[in-house]
C-alpha cells in the first residue's frame, strides 16, 4: 500500500468517524407507533362519546411529547448506534489517476 492510498484512506476513516458522530439517531418506530395508537384511540372516544373537549387533545399531545422526548433522551445517553451513513464510503474516496 502506497503513502498516497494509506493517507486516503485515513481519511475515509475520519471522515466516517465525523459523520458517526453527527448523525441524526431518529426517532424509535415503536414510541412513534405508539403515539398513533393513542391518537386513533382518542378519536374513536370522542366520536362514540360524543365529546368535543379541545382539552383532552391538548392533554393527549402533551403525553406523546413527553413520551417521544423521554425515548430520545434515553437514546442519547444510551449511546445507541446506527449503521453507515447511506452512501458512506468504505476505503479511499478517490481513485488517484495514473500517470
């Protein structure tokens, strides 16, 4: 391996390693999921009930926030990790022309 594709891909790998850290760990399908259900089932509520209550939407979307920022918390300081980056590279960059 010559210095120029050593140093290529030293690159590469730093370049993996500053995408890792940014990259936007999203949000579990699960609580999201979970939040929809919520919804559904307050609708179906108020539609059989017959209540109008702005009150209990407002109540409803204050639990889903705390629900989806409690899992990214925890997700964070877990430090749960995620693939590659779609379209990262793996090895040098770039091929250098031969001369």
């Amino acid at each position: 391996m010559s210095d120029v594709e050593s140093a290529l891909h030293d690159i590469a790998r730093m370049r993996e390693q500053l995408a890792a850290s940014s990259r936007f760990q999203g949000l579990a399908p699960g609580v999201v999921a979970l939040t929809g259900c919520f919804a559904f089932a307050l609708g179906a509520w108020q539609h059989f009930a017959g209540e109008d209550d702005l009150l209990i939407w407002i109540l409803n979307a204050a639990v889903c926030a705390l629900m989806i920022g409690t899992e990214a918390i925890a997700r964070v300081s877990i430090g749960v990790q995620t693939g590659p980056l779609i379209g990262a590279q793996k090895g040098p960059p770039v091929r250098m022309a031969e001369r």
